[in-house]
C-alpha cells in the first residue's frame, strides 16, 4: 500500500460550538494515536482529506502525515472514520501511527476478477464474505485482495485457505470460512414459498416464533 500525503494541523478547538464552526470552515477534527507518540487533537482539510478517500479501495488508508510543526511526517493509517448519519460527509477521523517496520492489522476489502464458467452455465456468483482481516507491514498492505474466480464451476468454492496470497500477508480468518460459491441456480420449485395448511406462507410464522423467542430471552 503506497503511503499518500496529507498535512494535519494541531487542535485547539475542543468545545462543541468551536468544532462546529472549525467544521463550517472546511476542518475536519481529527486524533492521532499509536506507535510512540501521544494522542493528539488534530485537524485536517475537508477536500484533501476527501481526495485520499476517493482515491483509495476502502477507508483504510496509509498516510505519509505531516503534522504543522512537527520534525518529521508521521507513517500513519487511517484506523476509523465518522459520517454525518445524513450527508455521509466526514465529521472525524482516526489516524494510527505505525513503524514501517512492524506488522500491522487491519480489514481489506475482496474483489474477484475474472469470469467463472459455473456463471455461464448458470450458477450465481455469491461473495459470502467482503472483506477479511490481514497482517502485514505497513507498506506491504493491499488495498483490496483480488480473488481470481476464473476457475469455478457450478458447487465450487474459495475458502480462505484456498487464496493465493503476495508474499508477506496473512489473513487471519479462520482458514475454513468460505469467501466465494458459485451457487446452483434455484428451481422453480424451490423459489415458490410452500403453503401452510391454511394457504398461508410458513414464513411470517417462523418470524414471529423468532421474535418470540427473542422476547423472552430479554
């Protein structure tokens, strides 16, 4: 993962009304944590922080971070973002300093590239899981794992033992959880809910049952 530049700026605006307002200025609040240093209160800019987001696969990203009056940039990735729950613009985020050196955590989202014949026949393409967690240096993360599906008839499968990794990655998932099945397509038959005895669905039964049970366990 290539480390993209961004300027951060000490924060010293901490009360709610004096956020609110760095905020209409175009600063998005910020805190940076981690591999030796203090947590600090930081600032960025709206548009450049949201132009390393554009440009990344996921909110994970590496960050070469120049705080203002710092000696040096900081090696940082970006642990955590907040959304306004309605314009989904950022109203925080989380940078965690690391070393170049040392392994770091952290969720990658999947991708699959190729065609699998078992679609063409077909099977439908289920990505059971999004996205898994992986260890690796800083600068050897990827920005998504690409799962090549090229293979797959209808009934196979990639666990995520089954992945061909780049050298220095693991992925701590269990190694038999599945990430992608090429399904059977469903019959007729079993796409047409069957009837309860009174012409009804059995479904909304078994939802409430569910419910039931979910109420009694409170």
């Amino acid at each position: 993962m290539k480390a993209v530049p961004l300027t951060a700026y000490p924060r010293t605006a901490l009360g709610r009304n004096q956020v609110k307002h760095r905020r209409s200025q175009g600063r998005v609040p910020a805190v940076m944590y981690g591999h030796k240093v203090e947590a600090r209160s930081l600032e960025v800019g709206e548009r450049e922080l949201g132009g390393v987001l554009h440009h990344s696969a996921s909110e994970v990203a590496l960050i070469d971070l120049t705080v203002d009056g710092d000696a040096e940039p900081h090696l940082a990735l970006i642990k955590a973002v907040q959304h306004h729950p309605l314009s989904r613009a950022v109203i925080h985020v989380d940078f965690q300093a690391v070393d170049a050196n040392e392994p770091v955590v952290v969720v990658v989202p999947v991708e699959t590239v190729g065609e699998a014949p078992g679609v063409k026949s077909g099977g439908v393409l289920e990505r059971i899981r999004h996205d898994l967690e992986v260890r690796a240096l800083p600068r050897s993360l990827p920005e998504v794992l690409e799962i090549d599906v090229s293979g797959l008839q209808v009934g196979d499968s990639i666990t995520v033992a089954d992945l061909k990794l780049p050298e220095g990655i693991e992925v701590l998932d269990d190694a038999e959880v599945t990430v992608i099945l090429v399904a059977a397509p469903k019959t007729e038959s079993e796409t047409t809910e069957a009837p309860t005895e009174g012409g009804e669905s059995a479904e909304p039964e078994v939802i409430a049952r569910k419910k039931d049970e979910a109420e009694g366990e409170d």
